[in-house]
C-alpha cells in the first residue's frame, strides 16, 4: 500500500526551514513534528543567550531527548534508503523479466556461477556432509545470520560532537 503525501508534507518537502522560538515548548514540538513527518532538507534554528544561559546549554537543553530523535530519524533515514534500493532493483529486475534476451543472460550467468562454485567445490548437499560439517555449517549460519541482523541495527549511526549535531535532517552549529 502507498501512502500519500500530506499538502503539509509536500510543501516541507526538501525545504530550507528557519525557526525562531525553537527552546520554547511549542518550538520543541513544531522541530520534533517537522523532523519526524516531513522531508526538510535544512532546518535552522535561532537560539539566543539567556541571563543565566548559553547557547550551548540551551541547545542540550533542547535536545536533552536526542537519543529519542535521533534514533527515530535515522530509523526513518534508514527505512528510506532501503526502500529506495528496494525500489530499484525491483525496477532492475522488471527490465530483465521483460526482455527475453536479457532474462536469458541473466539465467545463463547464474547457472555459469553454481556450476563453477559447485566445480570448486563450494556447494554441497547436506547428504554430501558429514555430522562435523553439518555442525560446523550450521554455527556458520547462526553466526552470519546474526550478524546480518547486527549490521542492519547500525547501518549509518555515527558519533556527532556536542557542539555541532546532526540528527538526520537537523544540523546545529553555535555561531
């Protein structure tokens, strides 16, 4: 099923949006709403100096939830790219099935690759295997298997320093 874009949506969609009022308790809301609902490309935020507070302390103090936002962004930012990748090479795939020529090479070059791995003797059945191989083949299998799912968790996090962070679509940078 897809979804619709929102008139809200596409109007914020790879939009330059400047904040004033952003540490407020209705700026923190309209941030946290743009950040998760919408595609902004760049959102700048005004932060002024209070008596007893720098710029620095009330931007933590903003995103004092960051783990929160930043997780939920690079989620989003991740679910994006998969579906995008996702996307083309079901487009790749469609190319192929829907011309002969191409489907031919294609299933020609797959054979030509277990035939060859088979000769290397890369494939075996499992009744080829011996109760050692089999345990052994089997561990290798819960082993890649979690690592794969481990490598899907922390595909693209990185580490951003306090003074300038970047959750996705949000960069703060103290001017």
């Amino acid at each position: 099923m897809e979804k619709t874009e929102t008139p809200i949506q596409k109007f914020y969609k790879n939009a330059n949006v400047f904040i004033t009022g952003g540490t407020g308790f209705l700026g923190k809301i309209l941030i946290e709403k743009l950040l998760r609902s919408t595609e902004v490309n760049t959102l700048y935020i005004l932060i002024r100096k209070k008596r007893d507070e720098d710029i620095k302390s009330r931007c933590e103090k903003i995103f004092d939830n960051e783990i929160t936002i930043m997780a939920k962004i690079t989620d989003k930012l991740i679910e994006k790219r998969r579906r995008q990748k996702r996307e083309s090479e079901q487009r790749r795939r469609e190319t192929i099935r829907n011309n002969p020529e191409l489907y031919e090479q294609a299933k020609q070059k797959e054979r030509e690759r277990y035939y060859k791995r088979k000769v290397e003797g890369k494939i075996k059945s499992v009744n080829q295997l011996n109760n050692r191989e089999k345990r052994h083949v089997r561990k290798q299998w819960i082993k890649n298997s979690k690592k794969y799912r481990d490598n899907l968790k922390a595909v693209d996090r990185e580490r951003i320093p306090t003074s300038c962070r970047l959750f996705g679509k949000l960069q703060l940078q103290i001017l």
